[in-house]
C-alpha cells in the first residue's frame, strides 16, 4: 500500500468512473465494514478530520481545521475531544505562538487510517469489476 499522502495513480486517472448506484453501494460497503470491525465508529466531521490531518501536509490548527472543513472552531474541538481520548489525534500548543493549537498525528491514528485505506480498497475492487 502507498503510504498516506502519497499520490495513488492507479486510483486518480487510470481508474474507471463509477455511476451514482455504484459510488453509493462501494462507500456503503466501506461504511458496512467499518462499523463491522473493532475499531472506533467514527462520525463523518470527525472522519473529515482525520482524513485532513493524515492527507494535507502539517501543521494543522484547530483554526486551520475549521476554515477548511467549514464548521466553528467549537465543533472542531468537540471532534478533537473524542478523537483525543481515542488517541487518534493529539493536541499540542504550538511552541512559536502559544494561542495556537497544533493537531498532531499519533501512531494508532496512522494504524487506524491505514486500516481504513484498507477497507476502501478491498470494497473498490469489488465495485470496479
């Protein structure tokens, strides 16, 4: 697997478009299995996020997060909350201005989202044949 960030040409490009029915039915199977395994069952803002987080280049700030998803600071740090306590995510103030917020990447929220990729992948196959 291509490590995160990196660009996947097989997917952008090469791949055949899917219709309406078929987008629908593959992200259901990604939703299916995600709820299917042990792992957290996270909500779509704070998928939003960590897709954010482990997709766009560093450094994130709750601010940052906020404008680029479109949602109030507040609702980007109730999302941090679980995703916190769920060591997904981890908050840090940034050392060169201390009222920003940095959102960091842990280990188990690499795992989670490689996990993730996974599963988009095993369910793509199956809606691109």
């Amino acid at each position: 697997m291509a490590a995160l960030g990196e660009a996947m040409p097989e997917l952008y490009g090469g791949a055949p478009e899917l219709k309406p029915v078929e987008a629908l039915s593959l992200w259901h199977d990604v939703v299916l299995q995600s709820v299917r395994n042990d792992g957290p069952d996270l909500s779509s803002r704070q998928l939003a996020i960590m897709f954010t987080v482990y997709l766009d280049p560093p450094p994130h700030t709750v601010r940052g997060l906020a404008a680029a998803l479109g949602v109030s600071k507040p609702a980007i740090t109730r999302a941090l909350d679980t995703l916190g306590s769920l060591d997904l995510l981890k908050r840090s103030r940034d050392e060169a201005d201390r009222r920003n917020v940095l959102v960091l990447r842990t280990m188990k929220g690499t795992g989670f989202m490689e996990e993730f990729a996974e599963l988009i992948i095993r369910s793509s196959r199956g809606a691109l044949t």
